[in-house]
C-alpha cells in the first residue's frame, strides 16, 4: 500500500465516521424530542367501548394516540 493509498484511506474513513456520528446524534435529538413532546410518559394505545352490537362491545383503537381508529367487536363467552 502507497502512502497515498494510507492518506486516502485516513480521509475516507474520517469522512464516514463523521456521517455515521451525525446520524447518530440526529437519531438521538428525534428520540430526547419525541420522549419531551409525550410528557416524558411512554405512549399507549387506547382502547374505548363506543356502541353494543347485539350481545357485543364495540371497541375502538387508536394505537399511540394518532388519529387512526381500528373497530373491532369483542364478545363475552358464555
């Protein structure tokens, strides 16, 4: 290996490790703000009884609180 094979290498991978470290501290700062604009607490899903259908609950599902609701029936065993 020549010595300017050496010096492009050292440049090659300071470059990379810059880009990597970047990318890791923007993926850091998304997560500390995710966690701040929750309260601090982990999100949940939500689960809500909103009707009955003949013997049956009807249930709505928002998972992680976003505005997409999921319905489903849920039916005791007898």
């Amino acid at each position: 290996m020549t010595e300017y094979d050496k010096t492009a290498l050292k440049e090659f991978l300071g470059g990379a490790g810059v880009v990597v470290g970047s990318f890791v501290a923007l993926i850091v700062i998304l997560l500390v703000i995710i966690n701040v604009s929750s309260g601090g607490k982990p999100l949940e899903s939500s689960f809500e009884v909103v009707d009955k259908y003949k013997e049956c609950d009807v249930v709505r599902y928002a998972p992680h609180q976003v505005a997409e609701y999921k319905y489903f029936l849920h039916c005791e065993n007898k």
